[in-house]
C-alpha cells in the first residue's frame, strides 16, 4: 500500500516547485495570469524644444528674460545692439534714392531725346522745302541762261545754292540719326537703371530684416530652459541662447514587438508619471513607429557575426493627451512615465487617427 504521508521536506519542496512554476507564468503573463494589458516603462514625455538662437551677431545690450520663466509668442527674448544695422539701413535708403534718381534722369534724358528726334524731324522738312526751292531756281536760271536772259554768273551762283540746300538736308538726316541713336542708348541703359534700383529695394529689405533680427522674440508660446546668454556677451548667427519648451506634449512608449498585437490606433492608454506620484493621465494610441529603434541607431547591430541572441525589439508608440486633464500641464519633456495598454479596449471615436 503506497505511503501517503509525506516529511515536512518534501511537502516543502513540492510547494516552492509550484510556487517557482507559478511565479515564471506570471513573470511571462502566461495561463493563468495571461492578460490583455500591456505595459512599458520605456516611456517618457517628448516635446519640441526649440533652440533659440540670433540670425545677425553683435553684443547682447539685454536679456529681460529669466530661467523657466512662461513667455508669450513675441515676447522679447534677448536684445542684440542694433547701432550698426541701423546705419546700414540708412545706407541702403541712401543708395537707393540714388538709384531712383538716376532712373529719373534718364527718363528726362528720354524725353529730352525724343524732343530732339523731333526737332530733327521738323529740320528735315525745313531743309527739303529749301531743296526743292533751290532745284527750282537752279533749273529757271538755266533756262535763263539758255536764252540768254541770264548771265553764267547767275546760274553758277544758283547751282551753288542747291548743293548748300542738299547739304543742309544730309545733315538734318545725320542730326535725325543721332538723335535716334541717343533714344536707344537711353532705353538700353534704362534697363540697368531699373534693376539698380530694384537691387537697392532688395539691399533696403535685407537691412530691415537684419535690423528687425536684433530683437529675438519667441516663436511661440511655451516656457524657456536655462538661459545662457548674459549681458555683453558677443554671439554670432547660430549661437545657442537658451530652449523654448512649448505647450504642447506627447509620449513615446517603446513596447516590445512581442506586445503589439492586437493594440489599434486610438485605444485608450493609462499614463503613470514618476514625477507626479505615478498619478495616471489617460491618453490613446495616435501613431505606431514604422521601424525598430535599432533601424534608427548610427552603429546598426550585425547579427550576421555567428553569436547570435534574439532580442525582442522595441517599437515606439506616439501616445496623445487626452484634453480637458489639469495634470497634463505639469508635464515636461524628459519625464519617466509608465504606460498601460489593454489591447481588448475599443478605440475612443471621436479622435482621428491621422493627427
């Protein structure tokens, strides 16, 4: 007959075999502790923090903004000295009257050239009639002459008349064609002039933009880092002044591969925040990563080497804020949080998907 009662050793040994059993099913959320929630705290707060830094250099002559202070979309950040920029903006004001002045006198010379276009014109008309006034006595003298009405004196007097009048006409041609040739120097250097003083419009529009960047304001609203610009400091264009945190938040839950089936855009997420308590903010799914992290690290890992260990890969998961919480505003960029995922959750309706 078998021996049913069994030493204290053995009954012990049997319960932390099951209790060791048990505990590996429930370290791998397997039956019977399998469930539908799954949770990371591979997570924390992102945000886009914006560097501020100058478009111009020059020395900082203020800073009327401190350390984590709240700032409004245009709110002067910083103050570059702004001297120099204002003489080159009234240098290019100066030129470019300059140009606009010389376009104004070649539209005089313009005018003045067509005038003279007529002048010459109204010459040539003059100087035809002459000619043909002094064809006409040429040719009655030298039937004068041929009836001997006239002397040779008188027709040699008339033909000397008419090679002066024709000479009278070719130079009022030759004074025509400099004029016409004047007009289209006029109009061919015109287009120079023009784009003169569009060039000096442009050089008045860099100066302004330049004079305007000496003040830097926020782009927008949200509260600054550390600031690490000081008085006097001399910066140049790219130099970083201080970080502008804006409102706006999100968290990046990095699951591992193996949790993200059945997990669906806009299901609901419970978000515990370190920095609050592990106090729970509800969010939802708003996008998934199209890779691996390791697909977006500079040194990929090689796993053609002949040692290899699989490793469940990590996908991050872009988690919305759900409006309307007054605890969202505590967050920051950078903080540690634990999300929870139940995957047999229906997604919430009326978020898109695609924000």
């Amino acid at each position: 007959m078998p021996r049913l009662v069994r030493s204290p050793i053995e009954v012990i040994a049997v319960l932390a075999g099951i209790g060791g059993v048990m505990l590996v099913l429930y370290a791998w959320h397997l039956p019977p502790f399998k469930t539908s929630v799954e949770t990371t705290d591979d997570a924390y707060v992102k945000g886009y923090v914006t560097t501020i830094s100058p478009q111009v250099s020059g020395y900082i002559t203020d800073v009327p903004i401190k350390d984590y202070k709240l700032v409004k979309e245009g709110d002067v950040l910083a103050q570059i000295d702004d001297r120099i920029y204002k003489q080159k903006v009234a240098q290019a004001r100066a030129t470019l009257a300059g140009q606009k002045a010389a376009l104004a006198n070649s539209q005089q010379q313009e005018q003045a050239a067509k005038a003279g276009i007529v002048s010459s014109q109204a010459q040539i008309d003059s100087a035809d009639a002459a000619l043909k006034r002094a064809q006409l006595a040429a040719d009655r003298v030298t039937t004068l002459v041929a009836r001997g009405v006239s002397t040779t004196s008188d027709a040699e007097q008339a033909q000397a008349t008419l090679r002066q009048a024709q000479a009278s006409v070719n130079q009022a041609k030759a004074a025509l064609d400099v004029s016409q040739q004047n007009l289209t120097t006029i109009i061919v250097n015109r287009a120079s002039l023009e784009a003169g003083v569009s060039g000096a419009e442009a050089a008045v529009q860099l100066a302004d933009i330049d004079l305007d960047n000496t003040t830097i304001r926020a782009p927008q609203d949200g509260r600054v880092g550390e600031v690490g610009v000081r008085l006097g400091q001399y910066v140049t264009s790219g130099t970083q002044l201080m970080g502008l945190v804006p409102k706006d938040v999100w968290v990046i839950a990095n699951f591992k591969e193996t949790q993200l089936n059945g997990m669906k855009l806009d299901q609901p997420a419970t978000i515990a925040v370190d920095a609050l308590g592990h106090r729970e903010i509800k969010g939802r799914i708003q996008r998934f990563s199209p890779a691996a992290g390791s697909e977006f690290a500079v040194i990929k890992p090689d796993n053609a080497t002949g040692n290899f260990t699989k490793v469940a890969q990590r996908i991050g998961v872009r988690v919305k804020i759900e409006d309307g919480q007054p605890l969202a505003s505590e967050l920051a960029p950078g903080m540690s949080v634990i999300v929870s995922i139940d995957k047999d959750s229906a997604p919430l309706p009326e978020a898109k998907a695609g924000d």
